[in-house]
C-alpha cells in the first residue's frame, strides 16, 4: 500500500520509453563495427567486399534471422539510423569535396542523371501496369526509388500517389534489395574490365556511373569506396544531384495525377533538404575554414555514421515482404535495375561524347 502511494521517480518512470531507439542504434553499431572488422581483410578488399559492403551483407543476414519481437524493438533506432543517420553522414561527407569536384561533373553528367530519373520512372509507369498486371501505385513507388533515392524517394512519393503503407513497404523492400545486389555486382564488373568500352574517364567516370544509377546513397558510398576515392568522390556528387531531382520529379508526378482525376498532393511534396547541406558543406571545404585536425576528426565520425546507416539498411530489409507480395514487384524491380546498369552505361557514354564534343 505505502509503495503506491509514493510517486516514481522520474528514471523509473521514463525507463520503459525514455529511449525506444536505442536498442535499433545499438545493433547497428555493432554490426557496422564488425563490417568494419571483416572488411579490413586483404582477400575481401581485393574482391571488393569492403567495409560498407560486409556492413551491408552482415545487416541483411541478421535481419533476416531477427525475430518478429526483436525486429520490432530494434526498429526506431534503425530508422533513426537509415533515415537521420545516413543524411548526416553524406552532409559530413561535403567536406571532403570542393567546388571543383561538383563542377567536374559538368553538364553532359546533369543531364545524364536527368534522362536516367526520367526514363527509369517512365518505365516503371509503363512496363508496371501494362505488362506485369502490377497495380499502378506500386509501380510508380519501385519507379521512384529505383530512378532517385532508394527507401527515402519510396516514402517520399507514397502521399503523392495515395498508395497504401503495404505498397510501399513492398516499394522498399524491392529497391533496397536491388540496391544490395548493385554493391556486389558494380565493384565486380569494375575490376572484370566491362564496362571501359562504355564508361570512359577511368575510376572518376564509372564513379559517375554508379552514382546515376545505383539506388540508395549509403549503396553509392560503399561501391565508390570499394573502388577508390576518385570513383567514390565522383558516385557522390553524381548520386547528390539525382537526389536533388526528387523534388520536381514529384512536383511533376503530383500535378500529372491531378489532371487525371484531382490525385496531386503537391501540398505533401518532401524537398530533399540533406541534399543542401551537403552543398553547404562542400562550400566550407572549399573555402578552407577548417584545420585539418578537424577534417580528420569529421571523416573518421562519418566514416561510423555512414556504417551505422548501411547496418540499417541491410537491416531493414524485408524479405517477408517480398515473398509475400509475389513476382510482379520483384520483376519490376529487376527490369528497372538492367535498365540501370545496361541503359546507364550508354547514357554515361553519349555523356562522354557530349562533352568531347563542346
């Protein structure tokens, strides 16, 4: 009796919700630790399995051996991680370019970050529902996550289009899926030698490569650096200015559907912000403002946020999801990643010639 009359104290009382992401952020901690382990050794880096991709792989295989319970606990902090995380580490990762490596990119490599958005949703709003019977929200969901940003471009256009949160997170689990298989595959066809009749300009040029046409910026940044630093300074920039096209993609989305029946929420239009930070950052760098005891510093805490994000995404993979919603999406989704990887590598080449020629 007497112990309920007593208040609780303000520890005992906020314990069971004081931090509902912690577990999610700790497991992701963990596994980016031990990726950074693993990816430390010779043969895997040789391979091309290095830290952000063991990262990866390490996050997928224990997502898929979670329980139900355990996945539900650990899921705050890994969207937090995902989410928050990752945009703070691509912020962070401006400071390790200048003006000159955005400039680099050119205008032959805008405009084949343009045409690769356009045509890669265009085909998923035509081969979806015309040729795989795929419903057309879902369709326009994996073409937006394939064509921009992955996960956030998926949650980004879900209002726009009205679709229903099953749709979407079938959307995710199919991009972020390709996505992984695109970390794994791009460093292999770079040292098979594939792609120099196609991707000209060296490391920096199939880093401009990856950078248009993978799906997910934690998956640009781990092929990139799988590569080198020339290839990964490249993917990020050309991976920086596809994200910055989902705001007019969906502002052209949301006004297309209201001249079909009044669908447009351009009220809900999500403008990547991160994306300006990052530009932010580039503009301190480039200035020089920052000892390089501090550059060091940041790089080393990017290094740890990007991998606690690539965990999260390898975490957050839904496997389940895709069983259960059939072929239709998966073969969307690989029609949209051969487009991507095949269709890229011409684009990037007629790129290359634009510029030859101006």
């Amino acid at each position: 009796m007497t112990s309920a009359t007593h208040p609780r104290s303000p520890a005992a009382a906020s314990s069971p919700v004081a931090a509902p992401w912690l577990p999610g952020l700790l497991l992701g901690t963990g596994v980016a630790l031990a990726g950074r382990w693993l990816g430390q050794g010779e043969w895997l880096q040789a391979h091309g399995l290095g830290t952000l991709t063991m990262t990866l792989l390490l996050g997928v295989a224990l997502g898929a051996a979670l329980r139900p319970a355990q996945a539900a606990r650990a899921r705050p902090g890994v969207d937090i991680a995902r989410q928050r995380l990752l945009r703070l580490g691509i912020v962070l990762y401006g400071l390790r370019l200048t003006v000159h490596d955005i400039a680099h990119l050119g205008l032959a490599g805008l405009l084949a970050d343009a045409l690769m958005v356009a045509s890669t949703f265009g085909l998923a709003c035509w081969l979806g529902p015309r040729w795989l019977g795929l419903d057309r929200e879902t369709s326009m969901l994996i073409g937006a996550g394939s064509a921009v940003c992955g996960a956030a471009a998926v949650m980004a256009a879900e209002p726009v289009v009205r679709a229903r949160q099953a749709q979407a997170t079938v959307a995710i689990a199919v991009v972020v899926l390709f996505g992984s298989v695109a970390v794994l595959l791009y460093p292999a066809l770079h040292r098979a030698g594939l792609h120099w009749p196609f991707i000209p300009g060296g490391d920096a040029g199939f880093g401009r490569y990856a950078g248009a046409t993978i799906h997910e910026v934690a998956q640009v940044v781990a092929v990139g650096r799988a590569i080198g630093p020339a290839a990964a300074d490249a993917a990020v920039v050309a991976k920086m200015v596809r994200v910055m096209m989902l705001a007019p993609l969906l502002l052209a989305l949301s006004a297309g559907l209201a001249r079909r029946g009044g669908e447009g929420l351009a009220s809900k239009i999500a403008v990547p912000w991160f994306a300006f930070g990052f530009v932010g950052a580039v503009l301190v760098h480039s200035l020089q403002w920052l000892p390089p005891g501090v550059l060091a510093a940041v790089e080393a805490a990017d290094g740890l946020l990007l991998g606690i994000a690539m965990a999260a995404l390898g975490l957050s993979t839904q496997l389940p999801a895709i069983r259960r919603a059939g072929l239709r999406p998966l073969a969307l989704g690989a029609a949209l990643f051969a487009w991507l990887v095949a269709g890229g590598a011409l684009v990037q080449c007629g790129a290359a010639a634009f510029a030859h020629q101006r």
